[in-house]
C-alpha cells in the first residue's frame, strides 16, 4: 500500500486531470471532482463515483442545477497500489472511468473499452 498526503493527493489529481485532453476538460460541464477518504458505506472496492445526470440525459439542463459529482477514495486508490506511479495510473484510469459515465458511457461499454 502506498499512503500520500491529502495535499499530496490533491497534487496528483489535478495533474491527471490537466493531463487529459482538452476536448474532454472543456465538455466537464457542471461537475465537481471531490477527494474522500472512503465512501459513506465503508465499502473498500469502490475507488470512485459519478453522481449526477449524464449528458446524454439531460433534456432543458441550463440553469441553477447542482453540479454533478465524482469522488475518488483516497485510502481505497492507495490501499490497490505498491507504488506511486500504479497510484497515479489508478487514479487516472478511475478520473476516465468516471467522467465517462458524465458523458452517458455505461459500465458496459467502459468494459468493452477496457476502462472498467
């Protein structure tokens, strides 16, 4: 298992998200990307979590809506890795999977694409 700091994790986070391609940074309309520790189930395999309507869902989406969310669990992406490049690749293999379901792509075809 490999433990980081929050701000640490914080860090890298970010720089996956700066690492992914602008097409789909610019299309992450209304969406917050929130860091906790574990989920409120306790549950120790879910690494991260879409909530909201997906794109392709939403019909006259415009105005006021909460914004859609996706959390990463920090301690369940470390306890899966030995190292911090396997953490960063985790990380960012959970941010795709994830912004995925934003954009309508189910489970399903995330495993087709090998991202699930």
């Amino acid at each position: 298992m490999v433990e980081i700091t929050d701000t640490d994790f914080e860090l890298l986070v970010t720089a996956e998200l700066d690492a992914l391609p602008d097409a789909i940074v610019e299309n992450l309309d209304n969406l917050v990307i929130a860091i906790e520790d574990i989920p409120e189930d306790g549950s120790a395999d879910l690494l991260g979590l879409y909530d909201g309507l997906a794109l392709t869902e939403r019909g006259n989406y415009g105005f006021g809506e909460i914004p859609d969310r996706i959390t990463l669990y920090k301690n369940n992406l470390q306890a899966i890795c030995n190292t911090l490049d396997e953490l960063r690749d985790e990380v960012h293999i959970t941010l795709v999977h994830e912004i995925a379901h934003h954009f309508g792509i189910d489970d399903a075809r995330l495993h087709e694409l090998g991202w699930a």
